[in-house]
C-alpha cells in the first residue's frame, strides 16, 4: 500500500500495519521500541526517538529525496519556532515577487505550513513538485530530521554545494513548555508531570532535543557556510539584525535599496505572532496531516515556562542543559 502522506508527526495511530508499506514495517520491527503513552510508540533509530509518522518520512528521505541547488532546508526541534521562520524565510526570499506589504501576499492567505512543507510529510513522488518561489529556483523544506539522519545528499559538500541548512533551537524550558500545550489541545491525554519525564528522556519528536541542537551547533560551527545557527530568542530580541544575517546567509541580503524601502520591518511586521495569530487563515481548518491550525499559535512569547513548570522541573532542564552543552561551549 503506497504510504500516506497525512499521517501527523506528533500523534497516535491506530493501526501502523495498515498505514504502512512492508518494508518499513520491516525495518521498524528492528528497532529498539518503547511504548510512550497509550497506543503512542517510539522508536529508536540513529540515537534519536520518533513516532511512526514522522520516522516514515525521515526513512522516505533517507532512500529517495535528492536535493537541488539552492534548496534551503530549514530545521527545527518540534515547537521551536517553526512556523515562525518558515513565514519568515518565505517572505524574505520572495520579497520581490511578493512585496510584504501586498495585500494579496500568499501569508495572508495560506498557513506558513502550506507554503513551506515538512519534507518528512511529503510522499516521495511529489518531492520534486514543491515550488514555494515564482521563479522556481529555490525550494524551502523545512524538517525535524536531526543532523545525523539527513540524507547525505544534503550534507556532503560535494552535493549540491549551494543549499542551505537553516538551524533555529529554543530555550528547551519554553520549548517543552510549548510542547506540552501542544499535546493538551491536539488531546493527548497527558499530565504535565508525565510530559515532562518523557521529554527529559527524550520522546520529544527527534529528540533528545539536546541531541540534536548539539549536532547542528557544531556542524555550524564546522561549515558556517552551509550551517546557520538561530535561536528563538534572539529572533525576538533583535528580528532586524537576525533577518538581516538570514538573508546574507541564504544569498540574499538586504540591500540599500531594500533598507530604503522598508523592507525589514515590513517582513517582521508581516510574519509577527500578531499578525499571523489573528489571520483567519490561521484561525480555522487544519492542516491535511489533521491537526488544527490554530494550535500553531498560542502565545509566541520567551519566558513562558515560568507560568508553568515547577522550580525543580526548571532546575532539571537547566542541569541537563548545562550537561549536555558544557563541552560545545553552548548555551541557549
Ligand atoms: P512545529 O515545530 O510543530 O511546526 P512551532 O511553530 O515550532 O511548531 O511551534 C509553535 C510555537 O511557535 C508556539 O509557541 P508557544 O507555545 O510558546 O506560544 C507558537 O505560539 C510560536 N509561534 C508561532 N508563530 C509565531 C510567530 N509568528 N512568532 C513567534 N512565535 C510564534
């Protein structure tokens, strides 16, 4: 049976033996599998944890995505940011085509997950017709895939040299944080102090989230030319600067003419958790892997964990970043 394309990165399935092909069934019966929550299955594989739909994708990838040059790949821990920069890269590169302050700009009309698809949900026969810019030179794919289990056609050098992986991570407090609302609203079924075990053992989606951060940091460091390192944060902090260093980075920078006109401020104000939350576009329906919308968007701020986690739950995270991190020099 030709596997679906819908199936969601995060949620339960029923019935994998029917969703499946026989030989990723195959090659999930040889993985190391721990039983995560009622019906929720994880599996080991290259050292990180995925739930069947999203570990599909990844298996699909790994066998038959070619990369073009000049693809971008954008990258993200689930609930890190992801909509976010998706909106943000789109706008940054179709500046031209699609000036921001547009009012029949494609953001006002589509969610940031339809025009920026995840590569892992896409069915393999339909990899080559992702055309998210009008003059079809760039593609932007965005995935969870960790770092190590990236095709290689992506990574090596000698591949199309010119694509781009855009890294963005997230204070994992927040992150989890986000995390768990995200569960609370698609009805997961889980407590806060279950949740939080979970994630600190790495079913998070890809995860261990410190994992695959790590890998992505290092590789930027490594080859700053095919890696740039983001962090929600400072996105928040200083978004002209950041989308300034995004667009020297992807081949794209600001120029004077693009000062003069504007056009930073009116690609934040455009892709800002304002905007973008109040849109009904992003207010209604769901996305063709069934979750809603809407659940994309809850408060989009930095700092909210402290409405949330327990002092001893904060400290946790903290110690196990700060040991996980110590040796990269790495802090988030
Ligand atoms: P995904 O990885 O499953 O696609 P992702 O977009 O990374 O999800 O996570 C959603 C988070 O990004 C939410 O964070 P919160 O729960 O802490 O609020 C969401 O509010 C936030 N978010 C979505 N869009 C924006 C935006 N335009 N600006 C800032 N934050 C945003």
């Amino acid at each position: 049976m030709e596997p679906k394309t819908s199936q969601l990165p995060h949620k339960p399935v029923e019935d994998e033996t029917l969703l499946y092909n026989q030989e990723f069934l195959e090659f999930l019966s040889g993985l190391p599998k721990e039983r995560v929550i009622e019906k929720f299955e994880s599996y080991q594989y290259q050292g990180f944890w995925y739930n069947p739909p999203l570990l599909h994708g990844i298996f699909n990838m790994q066998k038959h995505f070619q990369p073009c040059e000049n693809d971008i790949f954008l990258v993200t821990a689930p609930k890190s940011g992801t909509t976010w920069l998706k909106a943000l890269i789109y706008a940054l590169m179709n500046r031209e085509a699609h000036p921001p302050q547009s009012p029949h700009h494609p953001l006002l009309n589509k969610t940031p997950h339809q025009l920026v698809p995840f590569l892992e949900f896409i069915n393999p026969s339909e990899y080559g017709s992702v055309c998210n810019s009008p003059d079809r030179t760039t593609r932007i794919l965005a995935t969870h895939c960790p770092l190590v289990s990236l095709p290689k056609s992506i990574t090596d050098d000698h591949s199309p040299s010119s694509c781009k992986i855009v890294y963005l991570c997230r204070d994992v407090k927040d992150n989890f944080v986000s995390l768990f609302h995200f569960a609370q609203k698609n009805q997961w079924h889980i407590s806060l102090e279950e949740s939080f075990e979970l994630y600190c053992k790495g079913f998070s989606g890809a995860g261990p989230v410190w994992d695959q951060i790590s890998g992505y940091w290092k590789e930027s460091l490594d080859r700053p030319h095919k890696v740039l390192f983001m962090r929600y944060e400072e996105m928040q902090n200083e978004p002209q600067f950041q989308l300034k260093r995004l667009a020297h980075f992807l081949g794209k920078p600001i120029s004077e003419e693009d000062e003069k006109s504007g056009v930073v401020d009116q690609i934040i104000n455009l892709c800002s958790f304002d905007t973008q939350s109040r849109l009904k576009v992003n207010n209604t329906g769901d996305l063709v892997c069934g979750l809603s919308n809407s659940s994309f968007f809850r408060k989009g701020v930095v700092g909210d964990w402290k409405n949330c986690l327990t002092i001893d739950m904060a400290s946790k995270l903290d110690q196990i970043t700060e040991e996980k991190f110590h040796a990269f020099g790495l802090s988030i």
